[in-house]
C-alpha cells in the first residue's frame, strides 16, 4: 500500500521533449542522425522522382533527331535534362559515336555505371545510421542502468522505488529513441534501395535500346 502511495506522488512529464531530455547526451546524438537521416532520404527521394520523368517521350524525341542526323539537337536535349540518368548516358554515347560501336558500347557502360553510383550517393550513409542508432540506444540504456546502481550504492543498501523505478525508465528512454530512429531508417533505405535498382534496370533496357537504335542507323545507312 504505501508504494502505491510513493508511486502516486512521483510526478509523471509526459511531454515527448521533457522525456527525451531524460535521456541525456546520446539522446542529442540520436537526435542528430535522426535529421541527418531525415535530410539523406527527402534528397534521395526528390532525385530519384526527378530521375524518372516522362522518360518513354524524351526517348523517342532522340531517336527522332539522331535519324535526321541532329546530333548536336539532340546532345542539347540531353543537357537539358542533367537531373536524367538515361539522358547522361545518351549524351556520352552521341559524343562518341564516330568512333565505332565498341567505344560507344564501352563509354555507355562507364557512364550506366557512372549514373547508378549517383542513384546510391549517402544510402550507404543511411544503412550506418540504420545499424547504429539501436546500438546508440542500448548503450545508453546501459550506462543509464550503471548510474541506477551506482546511486544505490551510494544510498548505502537503502532501496528506494522511486529512486530505482525512474532511474530505470530514464535508462530506458534511449532504447526506444534508438530503435525508432533505426527502424524508420531501414524502412525507407530499403525503400530507396528498391527504387535504385528499378531505374538501373530500367537503365539497361533503355541503354539497350539506344544500342539497338544505333546500330539500325548505322545499317541503314
């Protein structure tokens, strides 16, 4: 009955800050990856949309101007979408065109490559800040729980529960900002990691496409 009592007269902060705050310095550092985090993926979100915008058009826009022989036309369309991975590599390709089919072949290859290391840029940043900010969490847990111990030890063997029972959810608190950080940032790194690897694929086949497009002119004339 009298812990009831001692439990009720233990103020309680629900307020989301004031209970982070409880969570002392490594509950900054979560903090921080958190924005860090945060910035990486509307980046990565906002490239990737633009990398895929009315694709199929633009394409065949190309082709056209390549077939009448526009090679500078189409080279300034090209320049004119950057934010285009497809786009990139069309212009390389064009550039080198005069040079016979393996060169362009080889240059269109580099710059595929080139293009997807661009799609991935900070998701291996993000897949680090996914795998330590649990780890962040536990050890604050853990440190949390040796200063619990170290104040009841101090107290000289004298058990008080409100003394342990806030010690321990204080402790706690770093835990539970951890794996929230963590799992939302696997969550959408898996998310970007699916989209990256539809446009590489999407890559291949356009870049395919561009070869066999070539190679019909070539015949052709």
């Amino acid at each position: 009955m009298n812990l009831i009592v001692l439990a009720a007269d233990v103020p309680v902060e629900t307020s989301l800050f004031s209970i982070a705050s409880k969570g002392g310095f490594l509950m900054i550092i979560l903090f921080i990856i958190s924005i860090a985090a945060l910035s990486i993926i509307i980046e990565r979100l906002i490239k990737l949309k633009k990398s895929h915008k009315n694709e199929e058009e633009f394409l065949q826009e190309v082709y056209g101007y390549l077939g009448e022989k526009k090679l500078e036309i189409a080279i300034r369309m090209c320049e004119d979408r950057n934010s285009s991975p497809i786009a990139n590599i069309i212009a390389k390709a064009i550039s080198v065109l005069d040079r016979g089919m393996v060169e362009t072949k080889e240059a269109i290859e580099s710059a595929v490559n080139k293009e997807i290391h661009y799609l991935e840029k900070n998701l291996g940043t993000l897949a680090t800040f996914a795998a330590i900010a649990p780890l962040i969490g536990f050890l604050g847990t853990v440190t949390g729980m040796v200063k619990v111990f170290m104040r009841l030890g101090e107290t000289g063997g004298g058990v008080d529960i409100s003394l342990l029972a806030n010690g321990i959810w204080e402790a706690l608190i770093t835990t539970i900002g951890g794996l929230t950080v963590g799992i939302i940032t696997i969550l959408f790194y898996n998310y970007l990691i699916g989209k990256v690897e539809d446009l590489a694929h999407e890559l291949e086949e356009n870049t395919n496409e561009f070869i066999y497009n070539i190679r019909g002119m070539k015949d052709d004339n």
